[in-house]
C-alpha cells in the first residue's frame, strides 16, 4: 500500500513543485519580484519553455516541459 504523495522507484514524477520563500512586501519586495522574475526566466532558458501560465497573479506560476508540469509557489517571508 503506497501512501499518497509517494512515487516507487521506477514511477515518473509529472508534476514538480517548487516553492520560494522571499521578501515580497516592505522596502524589499521589489528585490524578492526580481528574483522570482530571474528564477523563472532562468528556468525558462535552460529548458527552453517558450511560455508560462500565471495561475493566482504574483503567487502561483505554470510552466510545461515535455510531460512535466512546474509549479512555483511563490510566499513572503513575514508573518501577517
């Protein structure tokens, strides 16, 4: 019995989700966009995505490679 969430050896994983926690409000938030912005372009170079989806705007991006689908959650690094 496999638990949910978990992949065997030989399962291909087809969703990955990737997580930034940076400033994204107070006089450093323009630089946590920026590196959002530069992690995502950088993404999009090395792997050659010609496009990407905003799925929640400036928290939650999409982008697809080959039959893999990339989450970035994007969270600020305060507390409420």
């Amino acid at each position: 019995m496999a638990l949910s969430g978990t992949t065997h050896p030989n399962q291909e994983v087809n969703e990955i989700k990737i997580g930034v926690v940076t400033s994204r409000s107070g006089a450093l938030g323009y630089y946590g966009d920026m590196e959002i912005n530069g992690m995502i372009l950088g993404l999009m170079y090395e792997l050659n995505i010609s496009d990407f989806e905003i799925l929640v705007p400036n928290m939650k991006w999409k982008l697809t490679y080959q039959d893999k689908t990339i989450y970035i959650i994007a969270e600020d690094d305060v507390d409420p």
